[in-house]
C-alpha cells in the first residue's frame, strides 16, 4: 500500500504550476513564412547556377536540415560548400521573406512579459537580414541564436547550450523556458534540453504530426498567450 504522505506528494508535484519567464521561438515557418518564400530561392538558384531543376519533393525531402547540409544536398554537391552557400546568398535577398500576422502581433505582446529569444539553423546574417525586412525588431529578442553559434543541430539537445547559457545570465534556467517550433525535430531537442514545448500547428498535417508524438500544440500564435498562462 502507498504511504498517504507519497500520495499527497506527487498530487501536490502534478498541481505545481509551470513558471514560465521565456519563450523561445523557431524562426522558420513558425515565425516566418520561410518554406514558401526560400523554396522559390532554392528553385531560382538551382537553375541560375547549376542548370538544376528542384522540385519541391526534392525540397521537402531535406528541409529542415541543418543550412550547409542543406545546400550539399540540394544542389547536389556541385561545387564546394562554401561556394554553394555564397551563389545562393548572391540572390537570396530578392526574395523577400514574409512574417506570419500572429507572430508579428504575439511577439509585440508577449515581449512586454517574458523574455524573449530565437534558435534557428540559418545563418546569422540572414536570420537579421529576414528579421529586419518582415518587420521584426529584433531588439525584442534577449538572445539570437543562428548556425554560427554552435555546430550542433536539431534535433540533437545540444544545440540549446549557447542559449541556455545566455538566458542564464538572466538567472532563467531551462525549466522556466518554453520553446515554440513547427517540426518534430524542434520538440525532441527543446524537450531533451529541459525546456518545455508547444507546436505550432497551422495545417492538418502538423497538429496530425504533433498528436502522433505525443506533443501539445497550438493552430495560431495568437493563442499563445493563453495557453502560456494556463500553464
């Protein structure tokens, strides 16, 4: 039989509630319409530079993973990393990427109560350059983590230390963080880092995806405020 004292223990551990003081986003296609956007990009520069026709299954196929590995496969190794990276940077800039309306707004709100930070896989000079141009401040964010900060990608948890000890220097520590993304990598790397997490799910297939592993998630940003609260 339980002791009536381990009873109470783990009834008094479930009631606990969850303090929340920072919430990280993904940045692509959770707070920017990158997949739309850069699968344009990708397409224009296959062929301008290497005479390749990409298709979006071919695109699907490896989005997601990590920038360089990205553009290896995607223009299959026709040159060097390096110069791969610098063609498609020559025209990336024209094609203007775009925020999601929710993210513009849930941002400009929750930034008046929680700190606020992004951990993506781009590099640091386009994660800036997206920013600035979609309408983010990013004087908003506490803490911006890209592809320069750390060789290590989702969903390995390891790619959360840079942030986490950035936001340590806010006395935040992983169980005080949320961690906002819209792949399934993003939830096994924040939760494996310690973190707590809610998916963004837009389209059928990802609140499918979400409830298939397992995760809680939300159809817009906008709902996000709330569902911090009742935490």
């Amino acid at each position: 039989m339980i002791p009536q004292s381990l009873i109470q223990a783990r009834i008094d551990f479930a009631m606990m509630t969850i303090m929340i003081k920072g919430i990280i986003f993904d940045l692509d296609d959770t707070l920017l319409k990158t997949q739309q956007t850069k699968f344009r990009a990708l397409k224009a520069a296959g062929k301008q530079f290497y005479n390749q026709d990409i298709t979006d299954e071919h695109l699907l196929a490896h989005w997601g993973k990590p920038f360089p590995v990205l553009m290896d496969e995607l223009f299959l190794r026709a040159e060097p990393t390096d110069r791969l990276i610098a063609n498609y940077m020559s025209i990336v800039r024209n094609f203007q990427n775009q925020a999601y309306d929710d993210a513009l707004r849930a941002i400009s709100g929750l930034g008046q109560t929680y700190h606020l930070g992004i951990l993506s896989s781009a590099s640091r000079d386009l994660v800036l350059h997206d920013l600035q141009t979609s309408g983010f401040d990013a004087d908003s964010f506490v803490h911006i983590q890209s592809a320069n900060d750390t060789l290590v990608h989702k969903p390995d948890p390891a790619v959360f230390q840079p942030l986490l000890q950035r936001f340590a220097n806010e006395t935040i520590s992983a169980e005080h963080l949320l961690y906002i993304g819209d792949m399934e990598s993003d939830y096994l790397a924040s939760t494996g880092a310690g973190l707590h997490f809610v998916g963004i799910a837009r389209t059928p297939a990802q609140q499918a995806m979400f409830s298939r592993i397992g995760a809680p998630s939300i159809a817009s940003l906008e709902a996000l405020q709330a569902y911090v609260e009742r935490l």
